[in-house]
C-alpha cells in the first residue's frame, strides 16, 4: 500500500518532468518498500524526453526522441537520479550493517519452509516464470457441490478475473508515445515478479499487480475505447468480487483451502 502511494506520487511528479527531484525521492522511497518499483524509471525519461521535444502532440516514440533537446533531458534527469542514489546507498549501508552485504535484503534470511528453494535456485530464476504466469494468468475459483460452493486457492486468481477492465489494455483504439512508455513501465516493473522465488501465496488476487497498477488505469484511459455498457458491467464485475475478497479473505477459512502451497487447481 505504501509503495503504491509513493508511485502515485512519483507519476505525479514526473508530469512534464516539472518535479524531478520529488519524483526520485519517491521512487527512490517505492524502491525501499517494493523492489520492483525502481524499474518505473521509464515513465519520468519518457516525461523528460517530451517535455523539452518539439514534436507535435500525438506524435511517436521516435520522432518525440529525434526531436528532444539532449542537455535540457541529462538536467532533469540528473536532478532525478540524486535522490534515487542517495536512498539507494542509505539501503546498501543499511544491508551492510546488517548483513555484512551490500547487496542483501535479508530474503536469504527468511525462516520459511521454501528455504531449500530458495538455497537451491535462488531469489529469481527462470525456474519459477512458468508457476507466476500461471497464478497471474490462469487461477479461477473452484466449484464444489456442497457448502461454501466456492473456494479459491491460496495462490489466488487471475488479473484477469479479478479485474477484467485490465483487458482494455491489451487492445487500445490508439496508442502515442505516452502510452507506449507506460507500456514499458509496466513491462519492467512486471518482470522481477514473473522470476521471483514466490508467486504471491497467500493471496486473494496477484498482489504483485500492485506495483504496477496505476498504469494500467491511465492506460485503460488514454486506450480510447468507448466506456458502453461492457466496460461498466466489467466495473461491476470488479466490485463484486473483490468485495467477496475483501469480506472473507483471511476471515473465512471455508473459502480458502490450506491444504499445500502446491494446490494451484482443484484436486481431483
């Protein structure tokens, strides 16, 4: 939650590029909270690189570059990397301090019954892509024929089940420069996830999302598609049921199956 405020506020302030510096002491802080969220960087280069271009308004990715004033960029962009460096080394003394290692957050440390995982293929690995596009992608609530009727692995749903409206982003009626940089925002904050060690358990939807959901809404926005009765039945779907999320998540166990970590489908 609070790294999704702080990147809501580091988007903010990287409109026009008109707050570096609180853009990258926002990101830099996001960074301190949720790891992925440093790879956001795209957005403010992006917003640098258009804010002192001549290209028209609409224009492509490319023409917006060839078109930018390279020394008014390299300022705006330097006074956002100083306060992500600065955050940046406050964590690696921090980690030192701690661990005798600049590079370690205290993962390797965790006392949980996927440590042999961990020793055996690391934090992030190829090993794990399939399992976390899978949870992300493909997970849907069980129907059983007695009480409760339903019941959800604790790896939880799909994104796309949880929030269908996402799926206007996948096919937008225009796309400029701008959305095409958010669509590389997502992309690099989406990918550590997609290797890491663990998929999110327990979970009622893919809580990873999280780091990257503010751009999806812009993007769903800027898509140009009409909001008919599609899209708002799509909003209703989404209200209803994180609603039931919200509601028995962690309150009623019914729902939620703890028979292994391993349960991703309904048994047989």
């Amino acid at each position: 939650m609070i790294g999704g405020v702080l990147l809501t506020l580091y988007m903010l302030a990287s409109l026009n590029a008109g707050h570096p510096l609180l853009a990258g002491a926002a990101l830099g802080c996001a960074f301190a909270t949720r790891t992925p969220m440093i790879f956001a960087f795209p957005f403010i280069l992006y917003e640098a690189v258009r804010a002192s271009s001549t290209a028209e308004a609409g224009a492509g990715l490319f023409s917006v570059i060839r078109k930018m004033n390279i020394l008014k960029t390299f300022k705006k962009l330097l006074l956002f990397a100083i306060p992500v460096a600065v955050v940046i080394i406050l964590i690696m003394l921090m980690n030192y301090a701690r661990y005798d290692d600049v590079f370690e957050f205290g993962h390797r440390h965790l006392v949980v019954r996927w440590a042999p995982r961990i020793e055996k293929w690391g934090l992030f690995n190829y090993h794990f892509l399939s399992r976390n596009l899978m949870v992300a992608g493909a997970l849907l609530p069980w129907i059983i024929p007695h009480e409760p009727y339903v019941q959800i692995s604790t790896h939880g749903l799909a994104v796309w089940f949880t929030t269908p409206l996402f799926l206007y982003v996948l096919w937008p009626k225009k796309m400029d420069s701008f959305y095409q940089a958010l669509i590389c925002s997502v992309v690099l904050v989406a990918i550590p996830s997609l290797f890491y060690q663990n998929s999110g358990w327990v979970q009622f939807g893919y809580r990873f999302s999280l780091d990257y959901t503010q751009f999806l809404l812009i993007m769903i926005a800027l898509g140009g598609r009409r909001f008919g009765k599609v899209f708002y039945a799509l909003a209703a779907w989404c209200l209803i049921v994180n609603l039931f999320g919200a509601v028995t998540f962690d309150r009623m166990k019914q729902y939620y199956p703890m028979n292994s970590t391993h349960s991703y489908y309904q048994p047989d």
